[in-house]
C-alpha cells in the first residue's frame, strides 16, 4: 500500500509542481486541481500497471522495446487520464495537446523514480 501511496502523492505534487511553473497550464479553482490530481494519481497508481501490462500485450513490438516501450505506455495512460479528467471536471486545464503530453511524460519520469525509491 505505501508505494501506491507515494506514486499517488507524487504524481499530485508534481502536478501541482508543473501548474505553477508553466503558463499553459490553466488552474481556475485550487479545490477542483486537487480532486484532479488526487483522481488522477490514485488511478495512475491502481490501474496503470494493469493498464500497461494488458496493453503490452496487445502491442508486442512496444513491449519488445524495453524500459522506453514500458514509460511510452505509462505515458499514455497519464495523458488519458488527465485528459479525462480535464474534460469532465471544470477548474483545471491545458493549453494545447503537446502540453498535456509533455505533463504526463514528467508526471510518468516522477512516478517511476518514486516507485524505484519505495
């Protein structure tokens, strides 16, 4: 429980983290970022390895790519999810496509160092 924990928490953070540091990522009201981070971190924690292995083996060649196929993956996941979220939930929202790719490529990065840690 506590690595899924601490992915969660990370993957909040580092949201958080990259609202404040990036002009195209639009935070309108706190309480709403924070349920779409919370949301997101603990799906991305509980569901993602399953998401990734299921998928990995439907998309074998991404798998025979190692640690970069597994990370593209996870990646997508993310961004799934934020999209998600941010499409249903008001409060919080990206600029442009790429941006929300470029969070949850780091967002990923964050959540793999974390879980080597835990």
């Amino acid at each position: 429980m506590g690595p899924i924990l601490a992915s969660a928490g990370a993957f909040a953070i580092g949201l958080f983290v990259m609202a404040s540091m990036s002009p195209n990522i639009v935070v309108k009201d706190s309480w709403r970022a924070f349920q779409v981070a919370g949301l997101c971190g603990l799906a991305s924690a509980l569901l993602g390895k399953l998401v990734v292995a299921i998928l990995s083996l439907i998309l074998l060649p991404i798998l025979l790519a190692g640690p970069l196929g597994v990370f593209v993956l996870h990646a997508l996941f993310n961004g799934a999810l934020l999209f998600g979220a941010t499409t249903y939930l008001d409060g919080f929202s990206f600029k442009s496509v790429r941006t929300l790719g470029l969070v949850a490529a780091g967002l990923t990065l964050v959540q793999m160092i974390v879980r080597a840690g835990a």
